[in-house]
C-alpha cells in the first residue's frame, strides 16, 4: 500500500466529522447548502474553501473573496491564503474562516491526517 493510500484526511467541526472521499474530490467548506461543512458566518462565501488530494499530498484551496487563514500547532501566526492559494497541509491544525474584527465567532475546523 502506497503512503498516499495509507493515510486519511479527517476534519471534525461542531461534533461533526468527514474525511476526504477516496474518489479525489474536494471536500468543500462555505455557506451553500451544498457544502460538506456548511456556516452560518456572514463573511463566508458560498464556497469559501476546498479541501482535497493532489498527487498524493492533502492541500486546502481558498475560494473566497475574504481569505481563509489555516493554523498549525507550534505557529505563532495563522497563515492567510488569498483566492486560488493551495497549500499543502501538515498533519493537524485549523482551518479558521471568519472574522472577530466583525463581530463574528470564527468557525475552526480542525484536521488531523491519520493513518489507516
């Protein structure tokens, strides 16, 4: 079995859990009903941000108009993706979308890529 195949992206929010289809698609993340995580936060956009699998390593994508930030345990600063950014993703941390300077209660979605 191929370290790609061995391991698993897993995102937990709001005691709800998903984890990245073995199909390749994305896992999206925004205010559509369509969305895998759906938010409640008005600086969301429908489609805010997209996870999934490219060549073997798991990446997040911002689809927004506001930025998607991701935090990583032992990172002092949260880094800001700006549209179409893809970043590849260490094995934890918290994918952050919203914003406290509007009053609103960001949504924190954590990961964790485990093995199987």
């Amino acid at each position: 079995m191929s370290k790609a195949a061995a391991e698993r992206l897993v995102l937990f929010w709001r005691g709800q859990t998903r984890a990245i289809p073995e199909d390749g698609t994305q896992l999206v993340i925004g205010r559509s009903s369509q969305c895998q995580f759906v938010l409640d936060i008005a600086s969301a956009s429908r489609r805010h941000a997209a996870v999934s699998r490219q060549d073997g390593v798991f990446v997040v994508e911002d689809l927004s108009r506001n930025g998607t930030q991701i935090a990583v345990p032992g990172v002092a600063e949260p880094r800001r993706l700006k549209a179409g950014e893809p970043l590849p993703l260490p094995p934890r941390g918290e994918i952050v979308i919203g914003s406290t300077e509007l009053g609103e209660e960001p949504a924190r979605i954590a990961w964790e890529i485990v093995k199987r």
